[in-house]
C-alpha cells in the first residue's frame, strides 16, 4: 500500500491506444507530456496503424513516450490491457488518442490517491463534452459511493469516459480491460473493478475534454457493434437493477441503431426503454436521434447540445 509521499511522487503510465490519427493523438500525448505533476511514461499502444505514427508524432516525440505495435487490429480493450500490463509506472491511466486532460488532471487525482486506505480504488472525474465547438461539463451528478456503476450510467445518465480513469497499477494488472469486447468497454471494465471490491470515486471537476463530434471511425457508427452490444448485455446484465436494463434500450442500443440507419429496431429499442421520468429534453433528444437515423449535422448537433444541457441544468 503507497504511503501518503509514495503516492503523491508515484510515476504513471499512461495507456494510450491509437489507429492511425497522428494528429489528434499528439494533442493527447501534449496533453500528458503538459501535466503539472510530470513523472510519467507514455505507452502509445499502435493498434496496426497505416500510417507511420513515429513520424507523425514528431512534433511532440519525448524519450518518455514509447510505442507498442500490435501485430493485427485488436481494438480497444486489447490494447488498454496490453498497456497495463507493460506499464512500470505505481499507477497506470488511460487517455484515448482523440481526447486530452487539463493541466492539473494528474496532480489532482493524485492527491486524492493519496487518501485512500488501499489500493482497492480507481478514480475517474467529470469531463468536458466537445460538440461542434462547443464545451459542457458531464455529468451533472458524481458516482455516489454505494451506486452501481450500471444504474449510474444507464438509469442515471452519468458518465464515466474512459479517458477520466486511474487506479493503482497492481489492480490494474489483475482486472483488466476484456481483450475481445469492443462495445462499452470503459462501462464492462467499471463494472468488473466494483464487482471485485474497488471503489469508484469520481471528482467533482472536470479534468479531460471528451471529443464526441460524429466521425466515421467511431465504434457507436459501425453496424457489427449492434450485435455486439446485445451480446455484451445478455452477457453482464443478470444482476443489473429493472430501470438500468430498460434504460440501456432507451440509452444505449436505439442510438447504435439510428446510427447505423437502421430506424426502425431504433424506434423499436427507444419505446422499449423510454420512461417519462427521463424528462422532455432528453426524452426529445434522443427521439430525434433516432429519427434522424444517422450522424446529425452540425446544426442538428449544437441543437442537441442545447437541448440536453436545458435537461441536466433542471
């Protein structure tokens, strides 16, 4: 267990999986090589990128970044774990090659490291949503100390990113991200950590930017994760609460659908899990998501933005 000082001076390896996005991936490492709390190793996990990402990181190329190459496309989850298992750090966080933090992200939750009893804990914080050039903070509301991490994300549309996260290198070690999954992987991975005694603290400021402006690579607009998310959440939801498993259709699977274009299971999955205690705003964002059946454009988007901070400021 860290003493207090051990805690406070512990180096940390930051997790970092990429394919390609040379470019956004040296505004995270920036970010990272930016902390005001600076002893860290940077372990860009190369998810078999075409590009030549050395050279693209030039601009921001510092003897603590090093780069892990996977031999094929594993995704995600078998890249994070891949870095936790290689990191040397006392701590190991997770940032993703399109996100970045706030100066003081590391040395603020350090410090709250340092107050722990053990090391059965992993510490996430609220965030920055970036949509269409605009910044919110999520979620309204931290975990609470004796609140599933399922009920919270689905039935209380907390957020938890992943890009937020640290706990002590040993747990990470031992609970992993699951290799194969490649849909909720930061939701499956929280999970798993509480359900294994670790507490979920969540600090109540936002300390990473969370880029959630549509593009094509992203997981939620690949129609082979609808099927993969049914089968994670047959999988894991037997002893989730009722609201949390309705809320996931409402949340969760009718956007993957509407992503995809597929309308009607969207439309289908929405009235299957839509409850009028989410509230107009939101129940009317979602709606038009899945009308729109599709990535929204710009507009569309901002006036989604608006419409769910108007819901999470009653």
């Amino acid at each position: 267990m860290p003493t207090e000082k051990n805690a406070r001076a512990g180096k940390v390896s930051v997790v970092i999986p990429c394919f390609n996005r040379s470019d956004l991936l040296c505004r995270a490492i920036g970010s990272v090589l930016g902390q005001t709390r600076p002893d860290v190793e940077i372990l860009v996990v190369d998810d078999c990128s075409t590009e030549d990402l050395r050279a693209g990181l030039a601009p921001v190329w510092d003897e603590r970044v090093r780069i892990l190459r996977n031999d094929t496309n594993r995704g995600g989850g078998y890249s994070r774990r891949r870095g936790a298992l290689e990191a040397t750090g006392d701590y190991v966080a997770f940032l993703d090659s399109d996100d970045w933090w706030v100066p003081e992200k590391l040395e603020r939750q350090l410090a709250v490291a340092a107050t722990q009893p053990d090391d059965r804990f992993v510490l996430t914080a609220k965030h920055n949503l970036v949509v269409a050039e605009r910044f919110r903070v999520l979620p309204r509301h931290v975990i609470a100390p004796d609140t599933k991490v399922s009920d919270f994300v689905y039935t209380q549309h907390g957020t938890l990113p992943t890009s937020s996260i640290l706990l002590p290198a040993g747990l990470a070690k031992e609970i992993t991200f699951d290799p194969d999954l490649r849909v909720s992987q930061e939701t499956d991975f929280l999970i798993r950590l509480q359900k294994a005694g670790a507490r979920v603290i969540q600090l109540d400021e936002p300390l990473s930017f969370f880029d959630a402006n549509p593009r094509p690579d992203r997981v939620s607009y690949n129609p082979q994760n609808i099927e993969r998310s049914k089968a994670w959440f047959d999988r894991v939801s037997g002893d989730w609460s009722v609201e949390a498993r309705k809320a996931y259709y409402f949340a969760d699977l009718a956007i993957r659908c509407a992503n995809n274009g597929r309308r009607g299971e969207a439309l289908r999955y929405f009235f299957k899990g839509v409850r009028p205690s989410y509230g107009v705003e939101r129940i009317a964002r979602v709606l038009a998501r899945v009308l729109l059946a599709g990535p929204p454009p710009a507009p569309v988007l901002r006036l989604l933005f608006m419409l769910r901070a108007k819901s999470e400021a009653r």
